[in-house]
C-alpha cells in the first residue's frame, strides 16, 4: 500500500511536471493560430520540454517579424497602386474583381464603363475592354495581350494591357489588368498626320507650278523675253514661297526638340 500511495504520488508529479508545460505550449499555439504572438512560454528547465518551449518562443518572435514585415509591404504595395496614374485592376482565378485602384475607377468613368463591386465577377468588365473573342483567347492561350478602348462625349482612349498571374498546372490563377490614359498622345498623331498632310498639299502647289513652267520654258517659251522674264519672275516667287515654308518648318522642328535660343525683349502692350 506504501508502495502504491508511493508511486501515485511520483506518478502526479511526473505528470504535472509534463503536462503542465505541454498545456502551455498547446495555449501558446493556440493564441499564435489567433494571431497573438505577444505571450511567451515560461521555461523553467532545461530537458526536451524546456526546449520545446525555447523553440515556441523563438517561432512566435519570427512570425511576428515576418508578418510585420508582410504588412509593411503590404501597405507600400497598396500606397503605390493607389497611388499611380495608371488604372489597375485585378481579378482573382474565378473570375472575381479583388482589387482596383482609383486611376481604374476614374479612366473607366471616362469611357463610360460600369464598374463591378469587389468579390464580383469580373467577366464583363474583361469583355467590355478587351472584347468577347480576344477574352476568348486570353483565358485559352494565357499570354498577354494590348487592346486599345474609345469612349465619346468627351471622346477618350484608353489603352488596355491584361496579363494573367501565376499560372499552375494550366489553371489561369488570376489576371491584371492596366489601363492607360493614351488620348493626348493619339490626337497628337492625329494632328501630326493632318500637319503631314497639309504641308504636303501646300508644296504641292508650287512644285506643280514650277514643274509647268519649266515645262513651258523648255517647250520654247524661253525665245521669248517678255514671256521668259514673267515666267522667271513667278518661278522665284513659288521658290521663295517654299523656301519660307521649309524655313517654317526647321523652326517648328526645333520647337519641338527644344533647341530654339528664345530672343527675348520687353514690350509695350
């Protein structure tokens, strides 16, 4: 009986001296799972227990740094998005809207586009910006592509860029999409072409004019003095007039390239 009252007493020893440490491990974890990484497990020996509890607390004092890293980056990456001039978007592998920054919502107001709300799908806004079958081929082959998307009153153009995530195993694992505000650069083409093209017709003119009557002189009008001096006359007018009009040019081409020495004076108004 000695022996037995003995041996319970070591045994409850024994087993508060393990599982009392084992319960505070199993708590520790528990408040890591909820995210709470302050509380540290009170080590008071040295054997393989202790050491377990060395190691529990090690891992908390890591994944607090990690994760307080992870937001750090977190809220920079958001910073930025929010933060472009750009319009980004960004669906997840469903198909649902996950993220779109406020250059997104405002270029896509521009043209006239309705927005989904967040954990919405997302496909028809694809659609809308890129077209049916060019969506088509995008969620088939998985490669980039550029789409260009017009919008009137006031008219806009935007250009498109949609490019997938991570892709595993043939699984589109979501998509990004950019949008960028390309207006002032196409009706600068626009008026660039138009610039082309009028002083092509305005050289036009004179070149013909010349050509002709150098064509007359040549034909024999030459002989005649008061027809040669009159056609001279106005061949040296329509060369100065091209003359000037090249002149023009030169200069619209420096101011362009920024290379014009201003000459600046005062003046009365």
């Amino acid at each position: 009986i000695l022996a037995l009252v003995v041996s319970f007493l070591l045994g409850l020893i024994l087993t508060r001296t393990i599982t009392i440490p084992i319960k505070d491990v199993t708590d520790q974890a528990f408040n890591m799972a909820r995210g709470d990484f302050s509380r540290k497990i009170d080590v008071q020996t040295a054997d393989e227990i202790g050491r377990l509890g060395e190691t529990f607390n090690y891992l908390a004092d890591q994944l607090s740094y990690t994760i307080n890293e992870m937001s750090s980056e977190k809220s920079k990456v958001e910073a930025i998005i929010n933060n472009m001039s750009d319009g980004v978007a960004a669906l997840d592998g469903k198909g649902y809207l996950i993220q779109i920054n406020p250059s997104a919502r405002r270029l896509m107001k521009m043209i006239n586009l309705n927005i989904p709300a967040l954990n919405r799908s997302g496909f028809n806004l694809l659609r809308n910006l890129i077209g049916s079958e060019a969506t088509k081929q995008f969620i088939r082959k998985q490669k980039p592509l550029t789409a260009e998307i017009s919008g009137y009153n006031p008219e806009h153009t935007m250009q498109v860029k949609v490019a997938p995530f991570k892709v595993e195993k043939g699984k589109l694992d979501g998509t990004l999409i950019v949008l960028h505000d390309v207006t002032r650069e196409r009706e600068l083409t626009r008026r660039q072409e138009e610039f082309v093209a009028d002083v092509s017709h305005e050289l036009r003119t004179p070149l013909t004019t010349v050509k002709s009557y150098v064509e007359t002189l040549l034909d024999g009008a030459a002989d005649e003095p008061e027809v040669r001096n009159r056609f001279l006359n106005i061949l040296s007018k329509e060369t100065e007039r091209m003359v000037s009009m090249v002149r023009d040019l030169l200069v619209l081409s420096q101011i362009d390239s920024e290379r014009v020495d201003w000459q600046r004076s005062n003046v009365d108004l």
